[in-house]
C-alpha cells in the first residue's frame, strides 16, 4: 500500500480527530480550569507546595554537577560559530546522567523531580541554548516520556536503560503538509505479519540527524484486526530504509541536530508499538502535558541573564551624566526584565511541583507556561537588545574583536524566536487552551450548537445548558474579592488576588456571552479565544508570584524584595489584563477578515510592486511523496 504525499481531509473531519486526541475527562482539580470558568481556588496553589527532602539533596546536587560541567566543558561560542555540538560535550552530558535526567534510577536514570529537571535544563540553556533543545527534545518528547506514561514492562527494560545513558532520542510528528493538523498525517504503517511497514517523509526532526532511537507517528489502515488510526513507535535509527536527507539550518539554535528524515519500506516489529493503534495523538498530547514545561524553564533561564546583563551593562554605560539605567526610558525595560523573570519562575517552579506531586490536572497550567514563558522571554531578549543598543545588534565575536566583553544578546534573540513556534505555535496554543477553557460550556451545549443534531437532541441540550447556567452564572456576580480583608495574609499583595479573583468571574462571563452571542461560530472566533487565554496567561502568573512571593517571605529568602517583584510584576499585567478586555468587544477583527480576503483574491497586489524577490525558485511544500530515498544518509550518530 502506497501512501499518498498530501492526504485532502474535510474541516470537519480535522476537527474530530483533534477532539479524539484530547483527554476528556477531568479526574483531577485544575486551578486554572477554575480560574477560566471563575472560580478562584487558590486553595490549589497555597500554601506553595514544596519538593522532599531528598529530591531537594538529589537534585543540588546534580546541578552542582552541571554548572562545573558547563562553565569547564561547554564551549557556547563555538557551538554557535561551529552550528554543531561537539562530540565530546555530548559524550560528557551522557556521562554526567543528562541524558536520564527523567528517568527511573532502576533503569540507569537519576530520577529527578520536574522541579530539578527544569532547573537543569534552565541552567544548561544559558550556557548553551543549542544543548538545552537537545536534552528536552530527548527526554520530554523523544522516546523516554512517553514509555514512561504508556509504555510496556519490557520496553521500558529494553530502552529506557539506554535512553539513560548511551542513546539519544527524537520524535518524529511533523511532515512537509502536517504541522498542527494531524488529520492530514501521511506517513503510513502498514501491518504486514509481526511487524508494521513505514513509508513516509517527517520534517523538523529535532535530534533526527544524531538520534538512536525515535518515536514515529504514522497512520495504520484499518483492517481486518486492526482498528488502525495514528500510532506511536519506538523505531531504530538505523533501521534499513531510513534516511536522513537533509540537516536543517536556522536563524538561531545554529548547533540543533534537525532534519528530514525519509522512512522507505522500514520494517517496525509490532512490540515497539507503544499502546494501542490509534492513540498515538493522545499519547503526544498528554505526553506533553508535562513535557512543555521544558521550554518555559529555559525561557527562565533566558530571562535571568537578560536581566544580569541589563544591570552590569545599564550601571556601567553612563549619557548625559548618569547610568543609562537611571534613565527612565531604560529603567522601565529593567523593571519589565525583572518583575517578569520573577513571575515565569514563579510559574514553572508551581506548575513543576504541582506535576511532581500529580495531585492536580495540570494540562493547561503547563500549557499557558509554554505560552506565557515563550511570549515573554521573546519581549525580555528584545529588550536587552534595545537597552545594548547598537552593541545589542553586534555580534558577541565582533566586540570581542574590537577589544570589548562578547555579550550573545543577538544570539539570544535569534534562538529565543523559535519558542513561540516550537511545540506548539502561540496561535495554536491559543486555540488549545481555549478549547480546554471554554469545555465545560461544550459539554452542556454541545448538542445545541451542533448542527447534525436532531431537534429533540437540541431539546434535551437546551434544557441541561438551562440548568447548569442557572446555577452557575449567579455565582459569577459576587466573590470574595470585593470583600476589602479577603486575602489579607498576603499584606500588600492581597489587593492583587482580590483583582485575580474578581477578574476571573469577569473572565467567565465574557466568556459566556461570547458563547450566547456566537454559539457554534465561537471556535472560528480565534482573535476573541486568543485574548480570553491571555486574559488568563496573566492572572494565572499573577497568582503564581504572589503566592510564590509569600513563600519566599514566610521561609525568610529574600522575602522583601521578592514581594516588591510581585507587587510591580502585577500591577504591569493588570494593565495588560485591560487592555485585553477592552480589546474583547472593540478591535479589528471583522476588517481584518475582509482585508485577508482582499490579499488573498489579490485586490492588493499592487501594494506589493516595487520590490526584488529573494527568493529562490521550487515549490512552496517540498514533495513528500513515498518511495526510496534519492539523497546520501547525512546521518551522524554519535558514539
């Protein structure tokens, strides 16, 4: 059987298969689940939870291990003039345990909790971003997470030993016409006796060009015996058939091991399947639950050395007869760098140890993380490129060169783009926590806005929508946050939880007058869904640095400053939080759809003469048709 390169599917059909993805049940209390729907549990996240004591003991000391490793071993400069990691700093992570950071010590890993697995991948990325990318893609998406979750006794015995150790893992869901819709997969795996047969071309394979082992997304046909739909694998690097056509080159990240890689009658045998046929998105999905966490934690990272590079840089340049940082067109940018690293850690360590203790649903606090921590750590390397100035934009080679300190601020600009494309693109993000967000509407309304539903369905759906909006609505009027004492454990941050929790109901009701207003039109509304999710990014990073802030101020660890950090990071996002609202209900959005027909139809086409095209000739999807691979192997595994 013959997969075809580009696989036509309906919006509809695309539709139910991200659906079947999702986790549907809600088995566990979500604080930001609540928060959407405006109920503000703070009883969720306070007390901050905190890690064991052993965990705390295993996990110094493993980053104590690190930093030596990283400021004696890891060449950042010449991973980025090179576009490669050398081998020896891979061998040297492998033998330091970095490859199992996640794993299970009775498999060879180190067993770290994800609070120290982020802190791990946070330091690292600092050193050198192109390692942080590699370790993440190997252990919070590549084949260790997902055997962990839903693997069998004897996969996890057969390659979680060397997951740990000796191999590197990637994962393979992309393809030349699938990005975020994989209804449209191509790669197929055909059932043929004991094995399946892969044919199919993955694209972006992060870790394909240097990988040992991969976990493959590809369609079984249903059959006799076989349900079929989209399955994982574990799948051999090296298998015959697979080759690695291409290793791609970036704006940033110039040392990631990324490619395309062409499966031609690869034989996969039947137990490396990882669960059942047709639950491979699930399997990505609630993989990456937790797996997303990764990306924020580096984006802490990043703003940690954006902001100790803004105040060594700001104290030291002086204009007009004092520091640039004493300029308030300046300072304000260090106070944003600041107060914002303060409240992305404050996220990630909370949604970390809430992952460690799985007492709660997590699912959409990591992914507003991912979110929240990509689009501010892009603002926060953007703007330390704007406080460098014109050194900002030079390379850290070039002022080495000419005799001054080699700040990478370009650098980290470059690499930190991709954060708000990589596992998930913001827009997608929004789309996916909206879904999650706007759930319990669907699960009553459902019927009432689908229209292949009878009217008798309809009936039934009105009368159970009826009844939950009765009881839920009134509770939306009134709330402890207008109460002037609520909250007053928290000193002079406890107006700021007063705003979250009043909010939050406002938030709700928003939400349900789009709801009334647009009913089944309301997931076609993208630009209302995406400012409803960053209404809650905010109040949820909001909430996380109070309470982190209290946290810190009961434990005595830089209470006071921590509070200040807090108290100006709030105030910051409560402007934004309005400005979101207001821009719910007046904006551009309808103008902007007509415009966008306009361009497309080409009524503006001679806005865009002119000008010199760059660009080289081919076509814009490259053909990712099945059949044997025309190019040399550029694989290199690394041994």
């Amino acid at each position: 059987m013959t997969a075809p390169s580009i696989r036509n599917v309906s919006e509809r059909e695309a539709r139910q298969v991200a659906e079947a993805a999702r986790e549907q049940d809600w088995r566990k209390p979500s604080f930001a689940k609540e928060l959407f729907l405006g109920r503000f549990r703070l009883d969720l996240i306070h007390p901050h939870p905190t890690p064991a004591v052993d965990d705390v003991r295993r996990g110094e000391k493993f980053l104590a291990t690190l930093r030596e490793f990283c400021e004696t071993e890891v060449d950042g400069a010449r991973i980025e003039r090179e576009g490669q990691i050398p081998d020896e700093t891979v061998d040297g992570l492998k033998a330091l345990g970095a490859f199992g950071m996640k794993i299970d010590p009775k498999y060879g890993g180190l067993g770290l909790t994800q609070v120290y697995y982020n802190r791990a991948l946070s330091l690292v990325g600092t050193a050198s971003p192109a390692i942080g990318a590699l370790l993440s893609a190997h252990q919070s998406i590549g084949v260790p997470q997902p055997l962990k979750l839903f693997g069998t006794k004897e996969q996890k015995e057969t390659f979680l030993p060397r997951c740990a150790r000796t191999d590197i893992s990637a994962f393979l869901l992309t393809e030349p016409d699938v990005g975020s819709d994989p209804a449209r997969l191509a790669t197929m795996a055909v059932p043929d006796g004991t094995d399946y047969v892969l044919d199919g071309v993955k694209l972006w394979t992060t870790n394909g060009v240097v990988a040992d082992l991969l976990v493959v997304m590809a369609r079984v046909p249903a059959s006799e015996g076989h349900k079929g739909g989209i399955t994982a694998f574990v799948v051999e690097a090296d298998s015959p058939g697979i080759t690695v056509e291409n290793r791609n080159a970036f704006m940033g990240l110039r040392g990631l091991e990324n490619g395309v890689t062409r499966f031609h009658q690869v034989r996969v045998p039947a137990a490396n399947r990882i669960g059942p046929e047709g639950a491979g998105l699930k399997i990505a999905l609630t993989t990456l639950n937790t797996g997303r966490l990764s990306l924020p934690a580096m984006c802490v990272g990043s703003g940690k050395w954006c902001l100790k590079i803004a105040r060594e840089w700001s104290g030291a340049r002086e204009q007009w007869g004092r520091p640039v940082a004493r300029h308030e067109a300046v300072g304000a940018k260090i106070s944003f760098i600041a107060a914002t690293t303060f409240a992305l850690e404050a996220v990630v360590d909370l949604s970390s140890q809430m992952a460690d203790e799985n007492r709660n649903d997590i699912r959409i606090e990591a992914a507003l993380a991912k979110l929240y921590g990509s689009e501010m750590g892009w603002l926060m390397a953007d703007e330390l490129v704007q406080i460098r100035g014109g050194r900002g934009f030079e390379t850290a080679d070039s002022l080495a060169a000419r005799g001054e300190r080699g700040v990478p601020a370009e650098q980290m600009l470059r690499d930190m783009r991709i954060n708000r494309i990589f596992e998930g693109s913001t827009e997608i993000m929004h789309l996916l926590i909206a879904r999650e967000a706007v759930d319990a509407h669907l699960s009553v309304a459902g019927d009432l806005i689908d229209p292949d539903k009878t009217l008798a369905d309809k009936g039934r759906a009105a009368a159970k929508a009826g009844g939950f909006y009765a009881r839920w609505l009134p509770k939306l009027v009134a709330g402890p946050g207008q109460l002037p004492r609520t909250y007053q454990e928290f000193g002079t941050l406890a107006g700021h939880l007063r705003y979250v929790e009043r909010t939050s109901r406002k938030l709700a009701r928003s939400t349900f007058y789009a709801m009334s207003r647009w009913q089944g039109r309301m997931e076609t509304k993208q630009g209302f869904l995406g400012r409803i999710v960053d209404i809650g990014a905010e109040l949820f990073a909001m909430s996380a640095a109070c309470v982190r802030a209290e946290y810190l101020r009961e434990t005595g660890d830089h209470g006071r400053e921590a509070q200040q950090l807090a108290d100006v990071f709030c105030r910051q996002a409560r402007i934004r939080v309005e400005e979101l609202f207001g821009r719910l209900w007046t904006n551009t959005d309808e103008l902007d759809r007509k415009v966008v027909s306009g361009v497309l139809d080409g009524s503006y086409a001679w806005l865009e003469e002119g000008i010199i095209d760059p660009s080289s000739d081919g076509p814009w999807i490259a053909d990712a048709t099945p059949g044997p691979s025309m190019t040399d192997n550029v694989r290199r595994p690394i041994r």
